[in-house]
C-alpha cells in the first residue's frame, strides 16, 4: 500500500533564496508526524508548497496516490487535506456555527431560489449541518460557544474552533501550524488531549509545527527536524531528542564528551 | 416663507436627496464588495456603470421596439432589467478575469492603475462604435406627477428610491442567506482559510464583480430615467462620487456604503440649496474631507492589520 502523503525531493526557491531543499516525507494512514526547527528554517513554507499556496520549483507530491502539485488549495482540500495556521485564519466577525457551515460549503446543494424562500429542502439541510457542527463542536469544548462571534472568544477557545473547522471538512490528513502558540499551560495539556481524541474518532493523519518540545515528543511517532531549508535529522522521538545535531540546532553548540 | 413653506421646501429637497443617493449608494456597493473580497478598488467600476448604462439602453430600445404594441410597460421595464443585469454580470466577470486575476499576487498599484486603463478602453471602445454623439435613453414609463401635501414627485422619482432600496435588500439577503455570499463574508475576515473550505476563490471573485456590475447597470437604467442623456464620460464622476462614497462608509463595508452613498446625496442637495450651485462640489467634497479627517477609517471600516496600499 502507498502512503497517503508522499513528498519526494521538494525544492522551492523565492527568487534566488533557497528557501527548502530536496525536502522529502511519508505520512502512513493514521501516522502523527511532527516537524521542527528554529525559527525561520522554514516549516510554514513547507506547509505552504502542500498545500498549495505555493507551486514548489522542484519536486512532486503525492496524496492518495495521486500528484497535487500545482493544484489549487481548494482543490487539494478536496482531497482529503485540512489545515490551520499559526496566526489563526478565522473570520472574526462571522458565528463559530457559520464556520462550521462554510466547511460544508460544497454539499450545500440548495442555490438562490433556495435560501431567499427558505425552502424545505434547505431547512433540512441547514438543520444536518447544525446536528453534525453541535457533534464536532462538543468534541472540541467550544459547543457553548456555538452562536458567538469567534473573535470574541478566548484565544484557546479560538485555536479550537479553527482545528474544529479544519475537521468538519472531513480530511484523511491534517496539518497544525503550532497548534499551542500563545497557549498557557493548562490550554496546552487540554490542547494534547483533543489532538488524541480527535486522532482517535476520525483516523485522520496529522503532520503538525511545533515549537514546544514536550508536545512534540509526546505526541508524534516521527519527527523531521528542518534546519535552513533542509531536514539534518528525522526518527521517532527518542532519537531526535538525544541527537546532537538537533541539540545543536536549538540550544547552539555543546561540548558532547 | 412661513414655517409650512419651509417645511415643504425641505420635503421636497428630501426626495431629490434619497433619488440621487440611491445612484451613489447603489453604484458605491459594487466598490465595497469588491474591496471586501479581494482588498482592491475597482477603478473600473464606474465604467462598467456607463457601459451598463449602454447596455440597458439597447435592450430597452429593443424591447419597445419588438413588444410595446402588445406587452404593459412594466413587463417591459422588468424584462429590460433583468436582461440587462445578466449582460452587464459579464462585463463584470471579464474585468476580474481579463484584467485583475493575473495581477493577484502583484502589488496594488499595478491593479490599481489596470483599473483605470479598463475604463479608458471602455470609454473609447464605446465611442468608437457609437461616435461621439450624444443619445438618449428612452422612457421606459410615462411621467406622471403627482402633488401631495404642497410637495411635487414624479412616479419615476418613487419608482428609482423603492427600487435601489428593493435591490439593497436583495443583495443583503444574498450574503447572508447565500452559500456564495457566505463566501464573500469570510473572505472579507480572512481569505486564506476559505479555499481549504474546497471554496474557489477563482469562482467567488468573479462572482463578487457579476454582482457589483449588475447592480450598477440597473443604477445605470434607474439613471436613465431620471436623466436620459448618455455619454461615453458619464461613468467618470458618478464613478468617483461612488467611490467617495464607499470610502466614507468603509472600506469593504456594505452597509456604510449605501448609507454613505444616502449621505452624500443629501449633502450635494441640501450645499446647493443655500450655496451657489457652482459651488457645490467644492463645498461638499470638504465637508466628506472633514468628516474623514476625524474618522479616516470611515462610519463602519474594520481595522485592517494591513493599510490600505494603492
């Protein structure tokens, strides 16, 4: 069986900076994988180049098996990948329910006549996603909150309902920008708990960014370490986490005797 | 005068401000949304109005040549807006695709000045077909006047206001019962999480530029009632005022546009009642020029992180 996200040899360049060199990754169905790195090494480019924000000058992606480089975002969310980002991509002004809905977007079927007469096949449309939000909703803790402005929530609460609406997508694979950013201690423990929960309901891959080694190490199974555009270790935690060169990478250099 | 007079007096300039805001405030919609979805001004805008204009022009001429021994007038009237906002919905579609989708990722100047040479090629490009010759637009309903309480209107004046506002309420109903108009409102908040929604953006701006442009070409139509010359050089400072508009009311605002729009058109009027008519630019324009030294963000703009760059 195929991996359900290959990356081979992925090189982009934003003018004459290299910004990720000969970049490659293998996510198995279900796997956590983790990516780290000092600041600047460029962790969001390579979320960015999957994604499809960016077309990587060198290199090919596979999803399923199939090649989405230079596809468009939408396109590849189709396909299976959700994503949230470092500095949160809400819509401040618009209900945590209503983010839930766009994440439906494309199976609402009813069109203008539809919506400007509230016609019954739209309420019950309407009606579904609200039963399936209020579920996803209550897995993350942000259920209470479902009528709300999402810019008037707390932070934590914020990161989730972005998580919440990344999943309400449906995706085989997820991708977290720094998921704890700005979270306190207790909002990070909380923050690992779902992140096993919801690995657990949906089956759902996860590729995150994290800054916070202890997060890191407890919740991938792999882990890359990006340094100036170009993986210098990857394994499982153990071994990352006692490797000099990933010590070296963080804390600057150590007399290892 | 005594006060029943005055008071008369006022009513009756009411009515002549809510005809002339609803141009602006209509017109100036299609400038908000468009900023809204894609943070840039369509310098084209008041253009694709003229060119909507034009385009209303023909199918009414059309119409009442085929139908207006059989049909009603009004039946001619809805049938020539509806055909009319469904052209001039392209011309919309072709300036974002034509003119600004290549230009996505290049700085807002670059867009900004494209604007302006989309409308200097629709200007010429209809001179060059039609000549310089001025036409006008034909009545697409007999002018009746009415007299109540002392106060003079037309049947078009009350025809023009219900209409533009009718509109605005459709257009509202649209974004915020619409899939689409769902759409345009988060890209308003953020556009980098909706196309991992599986939304295009490719669809949803050309679809914010079909909605502006129809709009406008039914202003364009309302206008031609009210004031039936067309020439090639009418979008221009109608264009502009709606873009003062839309600047007053908020960037990316569509509720402060309309409102904005209103205000505007009561401050042209009311200037010209107690300045010289000549005047009246002049001393409007410094009264919005005020009010935006005050309140640069206009009456409901968001705080953007970004400032506006041209």
């Amino acid at each position: 069986m195929s991996a359900l996200l290959n990356v081979k040899d992925m090189t982009h360049y934003f003018g004459g900076l290299r910004a990720v060199n000969n970049y490659n990754l293998n996510i198995e169905p279900k796997q956590i994988t983790g990516l780290i790195g000092p600041n600047g090494a460029g962790k969001t480019t390579i979320f960015n180049l999957i994604t499809g924000v960016y077309t990587p000058t060198k290199g090919n992606i596979h999803l399923q098996g199939e090649n989405i480089k230079g596809l468009d975002t939408n396109k590849i969310a189709a396909k299976g990948l959700g994503r949230t980002f470092q500095n949160l991509a809400l819509w401040r002004h618009m209900n945590v329910l209503d983010h839930i809905k766009m994440a439906h977007y494309s199976q609402l079927t009813y069109g203008l006549f539809g919506s400007f007469f509230n016609t019954p096949a739209c309420r019950r449309q309407e009606s579904e996603i609200r039963e399936n939000a209020y579920r996803l909703l209550e897995l993350f803790g942000v259920d209470q909150f479902a009528d709300q402005l999402v810019g008037n929530l707390p932070y934590g609460a914020q990161r989730r309902v972005e998580m919440a609406r990344a999943m309400a997508t449906n995706p085989k694979i997820l991708f977290l920008d720094e998921p704890t950013a700005g979270m306190t201690p207790d909002e990070l423990v909380q923050m690992i708990k779902i992140i096993r929960q919801v690995h657990e309901t949906f089956g759902v891959a996860i590729f995150l960014i994290e800054h916070r080694m202890k997060f890191v190490m407890e919740l991938c199974e792999f882990i890359q370490t990006l340094v100036f555009g170009e993986i210098i270790a990857e394994g499982p935690p153990e071994e990352i986490q006692n490797n000099p060169e990933v010590i070296e990478a963080y804390l600057g250099k150590e007399d290892v005797t | 005068m005594d006060l029943l007079e005055l008071f008369q007096y006022i009513l009756q300039n009411l009515i002549n401000a809510l005809q002339r805001g609803s141009f602006y405030a209509v017109i100036s919609i299609g400038y908000s949304m468009v900023y809204g979805v894609l943070m840039l001004f369509n310098f084209a805008h008041g253009d694709i109005f003229m060119v909507g204009t034009y385009i209303g022009f023909a199918i009414a001429t059309l119409f009442l040549a085929l139908f207006s021994s059989f049909l009603p007038g009004w039946i001619i009237f809805i049938g020539t807006v509806v055909i009319t906002m469904f052209l001039a919905s392209w011309i919309g579609v072709f300036v974002e695709v034509a003119g600004y989708r290549p230009l996505r990722a290049a700085p807002r100047a670059s867009a900004a000045i494209t604007g302006l040479m989309i409308g200097i090629i629709f200007e010429t490009g209809i001179l060059i077909m039609l000549g310089a010759k001025r036409l006008s637009f034909p009545p697409l309903m007999e002018s009746v006047a009415y007299k109540v309480g002392g106060i003079y209107f037309t049947n078009v004046k009350v025809m023009i206001i219900i209409i533009s506002l009718l509109l605005m309420l459709v257009l509202h109903t649209f974004i915020q019962k619409t899939k689409w108009g769902m759409a345009m409102r988060a890209m308003s908040y953020d556009f980098l999480a909706v196309p991992l929604m599986g939304v295009s953006i490719n669809i949803i701006a050309p679809l914010t530029f079909a909605v502006g442009a129809g709009l406008a070409s039914v202003a364009g139509i309302l206008y031609g009632q009210a004031y039936p010359i067309l020439d090639p050089y009418m979008g221009v400072l109608i264009g502009w005022k709606a873009f003062v508009a839309a600047i007053l009311g908020g960037r990316g605002s569509i509720k402060g546009a309309a409102m904005a729009g209103y205000l505007l058109g009561f401050i042209e009027i009311f200037v010209a009642i107690i300045f010289p008519s000549t005047l009246r630019d002049l001393i409007a324009y410094s009264i919005v020029l005020l009010i935006l030294t005050y309140r640069p963000r206009g009456f409901f703009g968001m705080e953007h992180s970004t400032k506006l760059r041209l």
